[in-house]
C-alpha cells in the first residue's frame, strides 16, 4: 500500500524553489540540470527508494509565473501537470495566490493526492501565515536564512532537498 503526495512549495520569488526542486530531482533521480524543465516527469533511481514510488513530478516555475500560459488551475492540471507517485507544485504568496493554492488542492485531492505546504522560512510573510490556514495534509518549514554568498545559499538548498529526500524516501519505507 502506497499514499500519494504531493507538495506545493510556497514563497515568492528568490526564495529557493527552484533550485530546491533541482536538486530534489539530482538526489531522487541522479538527473543533473542547469535549467530545469518546467512539467517534468522523472524516474526515480535512489536505491533505497522502495519498489512502486517510480516516478516525481516538478513543476520547477511557479503557477503565477505562467500563468498566461495555463489560463487557470484546471487548464494546468489538464494540460501541464505530470502525475507522478511523488508530485511537487509551486506557487508565490501574493494575492490571489491563496485562491489558486485553494484550486490546486481541490484538483489534487481530485487525483488522489495528500497534499502538503512546504514553507520557506526566507519566504514566510502575513500572505503566507494565511494560506498555512488552508486545509493541508501537512505543513512542513524548511529553515532557509539569507545567506552572504550566492554558493553558501546553494549549498544550504542542496542539503534542504537532501534532507527532504530522505524524509520522502523513510515515509514510502513505511507507507
């Protein structure tokens, strides 16, 4: 028996999303990128991963960062989403991210998916205090302080997405 997950990361720009997801699919999938595609659905080949979690889906951009291209929720999830066993989704803070987070859920849920919010703390503004009121699975805080070099912030993301990998691989060791 398997759940399903997904995990919307939240935070405006600059706050690590991205690179985080990059490096979740280095860690999970050992794909390296300079550029992640956006919608991408991978093979995940960490050995310890258990049988039956085969496949992680990125968004890498945020939702309201193309949002002229998918119109709205629906047009995302029916045109541009990747369902994987292991989903992550993006999106900023800003009104009306609230009500697009709210959709994005519902379609999720939709497709079977526990849902969770992942916080930055660099990112964690009063939009973001409200939208950790909605109703997710799980909220989860990655620590992530402004740092003085652009590579000491890499470096601190790349063991954000090494940490969270290992809590994705022990949750499907149990599942």
């Amino acid at each position: 028996m398997f759940s399903y997950w997904s995990y919307i990361l939240i935070g405006n720009n600059d706050t690590g999303k991205t690179s985080f997801q990059k490096h979740l699919v280095f860690d999970l999938c050992g794909r390296e990128y300079d550029r992640l595609p956006r919608n991408l659905l991978t093979e995940i080949t960490h050995p310890r991963m258990p049988r039956g979690v085969a496949t992680l889906s990125t968004m890498n951009r945020s939702y309201q960062e193309k949002i002229d291209e998918y119109i709205d929720i629906s047009g995302f999830f029916r045109n541009s989403f990747k369902q994987g066993d292991i989903c992550i989704l993006s999106s900023h803070t800003h009104d009306p991210s609230i009500v697009h987070l709210k959709d994005m859920i519902h379609e999720l849920r939709i497709r079977a998916y526990n849902v969770g919010a992942v916080f930055f703390s660099n990112g964690f503004n009063k939009d973001a205090e409200q939208i950790s009121l909605l109703d997710w699975d799980e909220r989860l805080w990655l620590e992530n302080p402004p740092a003085n070099s652009p590579e000491a912030i890499q470096s601190q993301i790349a063991r954000l997405a090494r940490e969270f990998s290992e809590m994705l691989i022990a949750r499907a060791s149990v599942s």
